[in-house]
C-alpha cells in the first residue's frame, strides 16, 4: 500500500499542545476528581500515577511511533505496518470506540455550555439552597429539549475545526485555546488555596489510605489513565501520522503526560478545597460533583464576595468548555481521517459523516437522563454503558494490544529508528519501554482483567 501524501503539524509546540489538547479533557477536571472522590482520595491517585509512568508512557509512545511510521489513519496503520493479519482489528476498534466516546462525552460538553452561561448570566445564585442545586441539574438534564439543543452547539463547534484542516483547524484552535486554560487554572489554583477548607481538601488529596486499594480500584485508576492520556484507541496515533520526522517521540510523550498529570492534579486541588469549605458538603458526589456541588460551593464560600464567587464560577465553565474542545476534536479527527481516507471522501464529507453519527448517538445518550433512563444494558443506561464499555473495557484492551504489536509483532529495528529518529537522538530507557511493553503492560492490563472477569 502507498504511503500517502498528507497533512503536518507545523511546530513542535503544535505538536505538544495538540496532543495535550486531546489528553486534557473532562477526564482530567471532571472525571478524575469524580473518580477520586469515590476511590478515596490519595490512594486512587498513587494507583493512576503508577498506571501512568508504567502503562500510559509507553502505550503513548507505541502509538506514536506506529502513526508516524505508517502515516496513516489507525485502522491502516496497521494493514500497513501488518499487511495480511487481523492486527487491524485494533485500528478499527480504535475507530469505533472514538464514535462510542464522543457520543456520550459530547452529553456532557454540552452541559458545560449550559452552566457557563448560567454562570456567566449570574444565574446560581438564584438557584438558593443545595436541594435546589441538585433539581437545577435533574430538571436540566432530563430535559428532553435544552440539552440536545447544546449537545448539538458543541458537535457543529468541533466539526468546523475539524472541517478546517490538522494545521488550520485543530493545531491552530489547540495553540490558542491551551495556553488560555492553563492560565485559567493557575488562576484558580490559587484561588482556591486561600479558601477555608483548603487543608481539609489537602489532606484528602495527598494523605493515602492503602486499606481502600483493591481490584476494583485499580481497574479504575487503570481506565482513567487510559482516559485521561486518549490512549488505546488510535488517537494519539492519528495526530502521530501528522508528525514530521523531527519530532521526539519519547520527550513529546513525556510532555503530554506531565501537562496531563499536573491539569488533573491541580483540578483536584480547586475542587477538593472548595469542596471542603462548605459544611455538610461531601467529595464523593460522583458525577454530580462539578455540577451539582461546585455551582453550590461558588455561591456559599463567596457569599460575602459574589463577585469573586461570579468570576471563579465563569471561569471554571469557560475552563471545562477549552478543555473538551480540545479532546472532542481529537476524537472527531480520529473518524474524519479512516473515513476520509478508506473511502477516498473530501474531508468536509468524512466529517459529516462523524457528526451525523455521533450526533444520533449522543441524542440518544442524552435522553438516557430523560425520556430513555429506563432502557439499560446489563443494568446500565446508555450513557453509562457507553462510558463503561469504553473506559473500562476498551481503552485498556486496546492499549493492551498496542503494547503486544509494538513489543513482539513490530521489527525491533524500526522501533528503536523511529524512538531514536534514526539514531540521531540519544534513548537510554529503550530496552527498559521494550521491557515495560513486552512483560509488564500486557501481564499488568490482562491480570485486572480476568480479575475483574472472575469477580462478575
Ligand atoms: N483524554 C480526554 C479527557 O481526558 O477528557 C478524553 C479522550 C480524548 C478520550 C480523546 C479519548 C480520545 F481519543
């Protein structure tokens, strides 16, 4: 098969914040805290930690170097790489969890629209007590209206940057948009900080207690590192295929790690803090906990400073729509690009197709909260099926996989070129990713898996 002509991110910059642009997502300022609350703080923080160094860099860099190699979208990535084996399985595979996550994440980018104009039109603090908070967010998002209406906002924003092109659309808005947020978090931080129950949130983030590791929560430290780093379905591989060959794989990946680690970290430190100002108030909200508690901390911990509390709010909303722009458009681009170039469409067509599907699929998500909570899977709604069988199960499985083709399937040789930009860059952790992709990714993924198999 050719390898194609195609599009390049213009910058190494481009590149780091393209590919942190993906990776820092509501994953980061929603779910993580969420999954922190509920796996008891610091304990689940250690476990992510470990999954990241040990699992997420090297699965990042397989990724990496698979799309630049093979330049390509995901799914031919890999007939490329493995002409006539089913290896490319785990490029469609990747394709078809990018359609499953935007579908349901996109439910949430659009609440996000919803509470920062609600924040932005001084909104909250009508709302009046905590009970009221939780009806605002019921009644808000079983609507069977006003939620599709953002939800579809949200999907025509991400389809013009991607319809715009890799250097135009996504490295162009990733560049603006990535410096402002992570402005915006500094800002809070600090904020934060000087809240009353600062050292309460503190403790609750940095003091472990081991006794609450187990299988379960280790499989959620896994899939949330899987998450939060879009790793194990071919996006990182995608935007890979738009790198040049300067590009250092290895530092790039290090980058994206590090910035992603330090959002999710510091999201914990605004939220926990402010979480803990507030009496009665409690960290394991789930879900609710950006939605449901914060809107009710901004207005409680400022009452005697409603502007401040005013300014804290739209910026936090402003904070979570940067952040999932960034991500939605790495999903999208992940479809835009296999159906784009497989069935030889214009871009502008390829991407039509991921919006009209996505689109269908996250009204249905949706209406999981409304009008559809009673149709569930295994138990589950749609939007938490969605949720599970993509975090928990695909991503992982994928990064499984990835981790399997690049440590026994792929040529030593060309991994090592690749690592090593043809052995003009110094590698000396090689043999040791080699080892961590070979033994350690495999083993660690398939054992909390059949642990997880045995338990059900
Ligand atoms: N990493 C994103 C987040 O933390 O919100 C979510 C994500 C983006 C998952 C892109 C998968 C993906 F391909």
């Amino acid at each position: 098969m050719a390898v194609q002509e195609r599009a390049n991110f213009g910058s190494k910059l481009g590149v780091i914040l393209a590919s942190a642009g993906s990776a820092v997502g509501l994953g980061n300022i929603w779910r993580f805290p969420c999954e922190v609350g509920e796996n008891g703080g610091a304990a689940f923080i250690l476990v992510y930690l470990i999954c990241v160094v040990f699992l997420g860099v090297p699965v990042m860099v397989s990724e990496f170097l698979i799309g630049r190699h093979s330049r390509s979208n995901t799914a031919t990535a890999y007939k490329i790489l493995a002409p006539g084996t089913p290896w490319h399985f785990v490029g469609l595979m990747g394709v078809f969890s990018g359609f499953l996550i935007l579908s349901y994440y996109i439910v949430v980018c659009g609440w996000t629209l919803e509470y920062a104009w609600t924040a932005a039109s001084n909104g909250f603090s009508q709302v009046g007590d905590a009970m009221d908070y939780t009806a605002f967010f019921n009644n808000f998002v079983s609507n069977p209206w006003k939620p599709l209406l953002y939800l579809a906002v949200f999907m025509l924003i991400t389809h013009y940057i991607v319809v715009r092109g890799v250097k135009e659309g996504i490295e162009k808005f990733s560049k603006v948009m990535m410096p402002m947020l992570l402005l915006i978090i500094g800002v809070l931080v600090v904020c934060s900080f000087s809240m009353p129950g600062s050292v309460k949130g503190l403790t609750f983030l940095l003091k472990p207690d081991f006794g609450k590791i187990d299988t379960g929560v280790v499989l959620s430290a896994m899939g949330q590192a899987f998450f939060s780093l879009s790793l194990g379905m071919g996006c990182l591989c995608t935007y890979a295929s738009y790198f040049t060959k300067e590009v250092n794989l290895m530092k790039t990946a290090g980058s994206v790690v590090v910035i992603d680690t330090l959002v999710a970290v510091m999201s914990g430190f605004i939220i926990f803090p402010a979480v803990f100002s507030v009496p009665g108030l409690i960290p394991n909200a789930g879900p609710g906990l950006v939605f449901i508690t914060l809107p009710n901390v901004f207005n409680i911990a400022f009452g005697n400073y409603p502007f401040l509390g005013y300014v804290f709010s739209v910026m936090f909303y402003v904070l979570l729509i940067l952040s999932a722009l960034t991500s939605t458009i790495s999903m999208h681009e992940v479809a835009t690009a296999y159906i784009h170039e497989k069935f030889k469409m214009t871009r502008a067509k390829g991407a039509f197709v991921v919006t009209s599907v996505c689109l269908s699929f996250g009204v249905l998500c949706s209406l999981s909260f409304g009008v559809l909570s009673d149709m569930t899977i295994a138990g589950f709604t749609l939007f938490d099926f969605f949720d599970y069988v993509s975090a928990k199960f695909l991503m992982p499985l994928g990064g499984m996989l990835i981790s399997i083709f690049t440590g026994w399937y792929l040529d030593r040789k060309m991994v090592w070129e690749e690592i090593t930009n043809e052995g003009r860059l110094r590698v000396p952790m090689f043999k040791f990713y080699i080892f961590l992709l070979k033994y350690v990714a495999p083993l660690a993924i398939g054992a909390i898996f059949v642990h997880e198999l045995i338990k059900a």
